[in-house]
C-alpha cells in the first residue's frame, strides 16, 4: 500500500477541506510546521503539508512558491473568501484541523508513520 492522498488523509483524520477539492489526489510526502513563512520558504520541500496558524493571504504565495501538497490552518482560525478564492487560482489545498498545532503535527506524524509501519 503506498501513501495516501489528501483526500484519504482528510477524511481519517477529520480536517476540512476548504479549498482544492478537485487536487486531493496529491499525495504528501510529510508536513513541516511554522508560522514564520520565511523558515517555510527555508525549510519546507515540495509535497509537504504545511500546519500553520496564519490566515493571510501570504501563506498562499508560500505555499505555490514551495510546491507544497497543502496548507493546514489550525486552531480554528476562520479563514477569509479572499484567501481561498486566491487558494483555487493558485491551485492549492487548504484544509482546516480544530486543533492546535502541537496535536494536529502529532496526528499526522502517527498516521504518516502507521502507513510506513504497514508497509512492512
């Protein structure tokens, strides 16, 4: 079994998603987690999952710079029509967790490293 797409990934761990629903077939490699976008541009690599807090339309930019699979706003941030309508033109996913960070980071490290231990 190889590694699941967003879609999957939404769907078994309960985030929203806000925009990209026709690119949930991406499938990410990890996730990195920051909300200073110039330690994302630094450090992210392409079909990471990024998880930050920030709602600005910057994290959009960002994101297409960088290639990654999607954004993952946390903590229950409302999101603003202007982002996600910049979102789609840039076709970038934007999912939406209720979690903080911290849990949100470690759901997907536990669900990125079952799929790894069911390889085996």
């Amino acid at each position: 079994m190889g590694k699941p797409n967003l879609k999957k990934l939404t769907e078994d761990l309960g985030f929203e998603c806000l925009s990209g629903e026709a690119l949930l077939d991406r499938i990410p490699q990890s996730a990195y987690v920051s909300d200073l976008l110039s330690d994302v541009m630094g450090k992210a690599h392409a079909d990471m999952m990024w998880i930050t807090s920030q709602v600005h339309k910057n994290i959009v930019a960002v994101a297409s710079l960088k290639e990654l699979s999607a954004i993952v706003i946390v903590n229950e941030r409302p999101v603003e029509k202007e982002l996600l309508e910049q979102a789609e033109d840039e076709e970038i996913v934007v999912l939406s967790s209720n979690l903080p960070a911290f849990e949100t980071a470690g759901k997907l490290y536990n669900y990125f490293l079952g799929v790894e231990n069911s390889k085996s």
